[in-house]
C-alpha cells in the first residue's frame, strides 16, 4: 500500500513539473514598466515619476517611501552591465524581507524597449522591477554619462552615494550596509 502511495505521489509530482515547464508562463513575466511625468528631485532627494501598474498610476517615490533602494541604469547592450547582474540577483535574494528595494533602470536602445527587457530579464533570472529609461529622468539625475550608474538611497529618499561603472557584490554590500543601519 505505501508503495503505492509513493509511486502514486511521484507520478503527481512529475505530472505539476511537465505541466509547469510547459504552460504559459505569462503570469511570471519581470515587471517592466514605461516610466511617465518626471519630476526633479529637490536638494539630494531622488527625481519622481510615474508608472502605470494593474491600470494605476502609481508613484515611484511612494512605491519605494521608507526602503533604501538601490537603482542601477544599466543596458541590456552593455557588457559591464551584464557582468554585475548576477551580484544584484544575490543582493536582492539576501535582502528580501529588509526595508531594501532594487530597481533597474534600462537605458534600452531597441525598439520594443519593453519586450527586450523583459526578454533579457527572464532569460537572465533578472528578479527585481525595470523601468525603461526616458531622457527627462536620466536628466533628473544629473545626466548618466555611463552605464552602468547605480545609486544607493536612504529610506528618506536621498541620495547616499552614486557609483559610475561596475561593481561587485561586496563593493554593493559596503555602500548599502552603510545606509541600510
């Protein structure tokens, strides 16, 4: 009887993995959002703008209001860019549950900015949002004369630190430990 049980258990399991590798994954897609109404940042405090989620215009400031929040603009293009994105998957998987918030921010050159993004993130177990890069906020934040530029912000929305080029795991974990306290 337990034998039966157990093949019949294995059968089930191997049946959820089948069905899973093999169904519309459209439900798993990385959030990728078009980013709309830039407003500058005041003093050292970050740019707002707006993005539509579920048919709702929602702030990026309120959405991250009280976690610091790393925001890298990188490019699906950029060597550099793609070396650091395994680092940040991990940053991300090791701060999940804290006050913390990663953010990408594509500066895309593709014509279907979004699909390429979202193509590229699952294809490369991207596990944090995107937003596609307009010129207004990449201007709200001083110009980003390269890629990638990340910056760490404190959970008042300022900025603590703006980093140009790559970096690894621990360089991220320094500048973030020091402001996640």
């Amino acid at each position: 009887m337990k034998k039966i049980i157990f093949t019949s258990f294995i059968a089930i399991v191997f049946a959820v993995t089948v069905f899973n590798a093999f169904s519309d994954k459209s439900d798993s897609k990385v959030a990728v959002y078009n980013i709309s109404q830039v407003v500058p940042g005041k003093n050292n405090s970050i740019p707002d703008f707006k993005f539509e989620k579920d048919g709702k215009f929602i702030s990026f400031k309120e959405f991250v209001k009280g976690k610091v929040v790393f925001i890298n603009f990188w490019g699906t293009w950029c060597p550099p860019c793609r070396r650091e994105i395994p680092d940040i998957i991990e940053i991300n998987k090791e701060l999940s549950g804290k006050d913390f918030i990663v953010v990408g921010i594509a500066m895309e050159r593709a014509s279907d900015p979004i699909s390429q993004v979202q193509s590229f993130a699952e294809k490369n177990g991207i596990n944090y949002i995107n937003f596609i890069n307009i010129p207004e906020l990449s201007e709200a934040y001083g110009g980003i004369p390269a890629v990638p530029t990340t910056f760490i912000v404190d959970k008042n929305g300022n900025i603590a630190e703006k980093i140009v080029g790559m970096r690894d795991k621990a360089g991220f974990m320094q500048s973030i430990n020091r402001v996640l306290k």
